[in-house]
C-alpha cells in the first residue's frame, strides 16, 4: 500500500498486506476493485485503516497486528446490486452536530452581526404588543424575539431607572367601592375628590401580581394592574395563596355559621377555590380568629382562637397551598397562653419595611 508523502513529494510504500496469512484474504482477492475509504487511530494503539471492495464489502486492516477484520457486507437485493467493475460506492465521515452552512439571513441576524445589533436595539424600544407582531416577519425574527436573550434584554431596558411603585386602596368608581392609585396619586387627589375608604376593606399583600381584596360584604380576587377581577364570594376570613403544581392563584375561604364564645360553640365551614376547580371536604383543626392569614413561601398562616377552645392557648393554624394540608404550629411561649384579664389579640403576620412605633418579634428556629 504506497502512501503519498507530503514532506518528500513522492509515493512511499509503507503497508504491504500478505494476504496468504489471513483468513479475510479471500475478501481482497475476489473483488476487482479494493479502495481506501479512511483511517482512524491518529498514531495511537488501535491504527487501522479502512477498505471498501466493489463486492459490497467493508474491512479494517490493523496497522499493528496487520490483520484483516470484515466490518460489514452487504448482501445483494432488489435495491441493491454488486458490480464488480465499478468502484465501491461507500464514503467515510465523521458524525458531528456543527453547522456547516448558514443562510445570509440567519448571519445576518446572528447575535455578533451589526444588523442583529441594530434590530435588537430598535425592538427593546416598543412597547410589547408591537414587539411581539415582529415575529411574524421571519423565522430568524420568530427566534430572536422568543430568545432567553432577548427577553432578558427586554425586562431590564423597560425597567432601568424605574422604582417600584407604591400603590394604595383607596374609594373606587363602579360597584367595587375600592381602586388601586398610586400613592402620591391618591394623597393629591384625596383632599379635592375625597377618595379615603369609609367602608372596611382588607387588601393581601401581592401574590404573583394577584390581590385578595376583602369588603365588608365581598371578597375580590383583583388584579390592580389591569383593574380586573376574576371572581367575587361572600365575606368569610379569606387568604390567597399559589398553587405552584397547578400554577394557579388559590383562595382558601373559612366561614364562620355558628360562634358563641360564651358557650364556645362554633361551627365553621372551609373551601378552597382556584380557577379550575372547588374543594369544600377540608377542615382547619381549630378555629381561626378574625385576622386575614400571613401568606409565605407557599403555606397561609392563621392564629388561632382561643376564646373558643377548651383550653385557652394559643396555636397557628397552617395550609399548604400545595399539598393541600391543614397543619399546627406552636406559638412561642410568652403569648402562648390567652386570658380573659388580658385580652390582647396576636396576628400572624409577615414584615417587610414595616414603619412602627412599638414591636415585640417571637420567632421560631428553623
């Protein structure tokens, strides 16, 4: 087997192949045409080389041992017929996942282009609705836009240098009674349009851009961005959780019918209500006073009621909005015990910039 030297510029014989001494020497002898398709091993222990014959055959030679291995033979069929005065129609190559071309629009809009550069900058400057019609122009548009990159890019740019606003519940216009403003919105207006709440409404801290917004009569699952909302019940104590299986905003609802705290009779009913469907079998383990639950990291937070229990202490009433479980948490051993010569009333409650004049904070380990 002569192989053509670079360096010397002339043909070199460097393999001679005695085919006598090999079982698969048959295979080289029959065909009238042998060519070399390839070779792998790159100087290392396993160097072979790889030959192709006209009879539809495929064999290594091993530059090492120099023995002959036959790696695949194709049988003749209807489709397919040897031809032993034409050369092997096999090719040899090497499986990767590189491209190997590109239109001169996808290098065009590719993230190192000029052109790319330009569009992306043009794009973060509308405002999403025109961004998103974009998509439509061209599938390299369709995937610039819908990119990690771009989306990322987009966020940050409409939100550079802005604050985050401070919004208060004040008078609304409608049968609501309530409307989110701004803050300084509200407090000038407030003098001339008179827009301070006189009605009791209890608004829950944001849960994934959703509000649980509590009236005297109603309950309101209001999103104060869009000022809608999705569903109004009857007034019971109500808290508003997400549900992050179902990925869906959850309102778990306890309504009192009976409460007599001088027979400690009570009798309490609780429904879970999300956007696709509603349980009712679920029960809290004690009952729950009048403060809207603390909502975090998935789990609502109630405290109990003493005044209608047996024994007058203290307990927190948990729910996974998840797992869909009522649970118990001890309550730390100075207000764990209630009396009614001390009547003062504790709440659940989760603090975040919160401006007081007094505060005593218990907290539990773990």
């Amino acid at each position: 087997m002569e192989i053509w030297n670079y360096s010397s510029g002339d043909w070199s014989l460097l393999h001679s192949i005695d085919l006598s001494r090999h079982l698969e020497g048959d295979s080289l002898l029959g065909p009238q045409i042998i060519r070399a398709i390839g070779y792998f091993g790159d100087c290392g222990p396993m160097e072979k080389m790889i030959l192709a014959t006209s009879n539809g055959k495929v064999i290594t030679y091993d530059l090492l041992s120099r023995t002959l291995d036959t790696i695949l033979a194709i049988p003749e069929t209807p489709f397919y017929k040897t031809d032993e005065q034409y050369a092997p129609r096999f090719s040899l190559f090497k499986e990767s996942l590189a491209p190997v071309h590109k239109t001169n629009v996808e290098m065009a809009l590719s993230s190192a282009s000029p052109l790319a550069k330009v569009i992306k900058e043009i794009l973060l400057r509308l405002p999403g609705d025109f961004a998103t019609q974009f998509k439509l122009v061209s599938k390299q548009w369709l995937s610039l836009i819908e990119s990690g990159s771009f989306i990322r890019s987009y966020h940050a740019h409409n939100n550079m240098d802005r604050e985050p606003k401070v919004m208060l519940v004040g008078k609304g216009p409608g049968g609501l009674g309530f409307s989110f403003a701004p803050s300084k919105k509200l407090l000038r207006d407030c003098p001339s349009q008179g827009a301070w709440l006189d009605t009791k409404v209890v608004c829950s801290k944001p849960c994934h851009g959703m509000n649980l917004i509590s009236t005297e009569t109603e309950d309101y699952l209001y999103n104060p961005s869009t000022e809608d909302h999705v569903f109004a019940v009857g007034n019971k104590n109500a808290g508003l959780g997400f549900n992050m299986l179902k990925q869906e905003h959850v309102v778990v609802q306890i309504f009192y019918h009976v409460k007599d705290f001088e027979s400690q009779q009570y009798f309490l009913t609780c429904s879970v209500t999300g956007l696709t469907s509603i349980q009712h079998n679920l029960e809290p383990h004690l009952p729950i006073n009048s403060m809207p639950p603390a909502y975090v990291a998935g789990v609502l937070y109630w405290m109990s009621e003493p005044r209608l229990m047996q024994i007058h202490k203290r307990v927190i009433v948990s729910f996974d909005v998840t797992k869909m479980m009522f649970d118990l948490v001890p309550c730390p051993s100075p207000i764990a015990m209630w009396s009614d010569t001390s009547p003062c009333q504790a709440f659940v409650v989760e603090l975040r910039e919160c401006y007081v004049r007094s505060l005593q904070i218990l907290s539990q380990k773990n």
